[in-house]
C-alpha cells in the first residue's frame, strides 16, 4: 500500500473531494423531492450530510433515526414521515444499485455467464422498479399481500407484520404521484452514477487507465459491503467488497487496497464534516441527538423485536 501512495497522483484525489459533494447535494435534492417539498433541498442535503456523520461515529445505522429527528422538528414534518422517505430512499438506492450492477456484468470484458448474470440483474431491476410503483399507487392493498407473505415466517403473527411493514407503504403512499416517484428514482439513478464517475477519477490517481465502468463496480461494490450490519462506517466490509470487486477483473491487490481505503477515507471525511456544519445549524449537540435517536431505535426494536428495522 504504501508504494501504490507514494505514486499516487493527488490531484485526482482533489478533485474527488469536490465531486463527492456534489453527490450529496445530489442526494438532498432526492430526500426534498421524496417529502414533496416539505423539506427545502437546502436542509435535506444538511440534515442529510447529519445522518452521515451519526452512522461514521455510531453503529446500527443510528444516523437514519438521527436525521429523522431533527427533520421532525421542522413544521411541516414529523418523525413517522421523515422516517418513512427514508425507507423509500433505501428502497430506491437499492433498485439503483442492482442497476449499475447489471450495467456493470454486461458492458466491462468478463465471461459470458455473468453477461447473462447482468441481464438478469438488470430484468430483476425493471421488475423492482414496477413492483415499487405498483405498491405505491396502492399502499393499502400492498401493505395487506405483504403482511399475508410476511406472516409465513415463523415467530412473526399479522400484527408483528404490519407494525414492520407500515412504514415502508406509507413511504410509498407518500410518493404515490408518477412525478415524484420517476424523479425520485431517477435522482436516486443520477446520484449513483455520478458516485461511480467519482469513484472512477480517484481511480486515476492509481491506475494510469481504467475503464469508466469500473467505477461503477467499485461503488456498487462498497454499497452493498456498507448494507452489512458491522463497525461504524462500514469500516471493513466496505474496504473488503471494493477490493474484491477490482481484483475479481484482474487488478492488483495492493493498489485496489490502497483505492479502496483511500475511498472510503475520502467520504468519511467529507461527509463528517459537512454532518458537523449540519448539526451546528440544528443548535443541538452531538450527544443530545445521539440519546433521542438511540431513544427512537429502542422504541421501534422494543414494537418489532422479531424484525429487523427496514432502515
């Protein structure tokens, strides 16, 4: 690692810094669209950028319950919505991530089996998306045939189902409008590939050339290794499923390692801070925000202690 740093060329590593916060911005405008412009996109990319800085410090993703919150004291918003938009968010971040997954498996040089890998990614994506529409022109009806297909499961009866599953459908309910879901999820799209052309210009400054699509794989990758439940951050599964992804087309395992912690370093940091400029506009301490959103945690395991949270 340190041969592949002290070749490193930096200034593409400047230049990721900026990109990366343009993603954010990227990400509050979403968050803003999804509560139909309740929240101004303004405080979404803050508050945001809060949530972020809650989950690099924290564990069990206890930013999501942090930024929910704080939305919450805005009047025109409340914990349960604020809470809800952001299940659509990961519903939505999760059709984007099969996307650039499937776009990935067909365009980069690799064997056929996963060309047919990607195509039925990217089918499984199309489904997904329908689903998603389906479910929220019609909430009520989705969220009664969820809580029949959930209830199969054992130790789980229909009221543990429902308490679980009402959240994400009056998500859903939420983005009912053929104009808010398309742009939510086409800001959710947006934000991803353009997190992928970030990831391929830090690429740059290891590798003379690479494939643009390569960063695609390297986001998607880290996307799915911060989704296990471990330390805050993502610390190790991120680092470990960006590295596996380079070296599965071939690249050194030495320089991946070194990209991929200098990756994850790079949105640590941006995000803490732009979390810290955050959290000072809300006038709270981080301790204060830390006790109500670990509150809200326990409450919400304490009413589906057979479920995991859907955040």
């Amino acid at each position: 690692m340190a041969t592949a740093f002290k070749s490193a060329r930096y200034e593409w590593i400047i230049l990721t810094f900026v990109l990366l916060i343009g993603t954010v911005l990227i990400r509050g405008l979403r968050w803003s669209v999804l509560t139909q412009g309740r929240l101004k996109p303004i405080d979404a990319g803050w508050l945001f950028s809060v949530g972020f800085l809650f989950n690099n410090v924290l564990p069990a993703r206890i930013g999501e319950f942090a930024r929910a919150f704080l939305t919450g004291r805005r009047p025109k918003m409340h914990f349960a919505s604020a809470l809800s938009s952001i299940v659509v968010e990961r519903l939505f971040d999760f059709v984007s991530v099969a996307v650039m997954i499937g776009i990935v498996l067909i365009g980069l040089p690799l064997p056929d089996w996963t060309k047919i890998a990607g195509a039925a990614v990217g089918a499984g994506s199309v489904v997904g998306v329908v689903v998603l529409a389906i479910a929220a022109r019609n909430p009520e009806w989705a969220l009664k045939l969820g809580v029949k297909i959930l209830a199969i499961l054992p130790k789980v009866d229909k009221d543990k189902a429902t308490e679980f599953l009402a959240p994400i459908f009056e998500g859903l309910g939420g983005v009912s409008d053929w104009r808010t879901f398309g742009l939510g999820l086409g800001l959710s799209i947006t934000a991803w590939i353009a997190s992928g052309f970030t990831g391929w210009i830090l690429m740059l400054a290891f590798w003379d050339k690479m494939p643009l699509l390569a960063g695609q794989l390297a986001i998607a990758a880290a996307g799915l290794g911060v989704a296990v439940p471990g330390a805050p951050a993502g610390v190790g599964p991120f680092e470990y499923a960006v590295t596996q992804s380079l070296t599965s087309i071939g690249y050194d395992a030495n320089i991946a390692r070194s990209y991929a912690f200098t990756l994850h370093s790079i949105n640590f940091i941006v995000t803490s801070i732009l979390g810290g400029i955050g959290l000072m506009r809300e006038g709270m301490s981080f301790g204060q925000v830390a006790e109500e959103a670990r509150a809200l945690r326990r409450q919400q395991a304490q009413e589906n202690p057979d479920i995991e949270s859907p955040t």
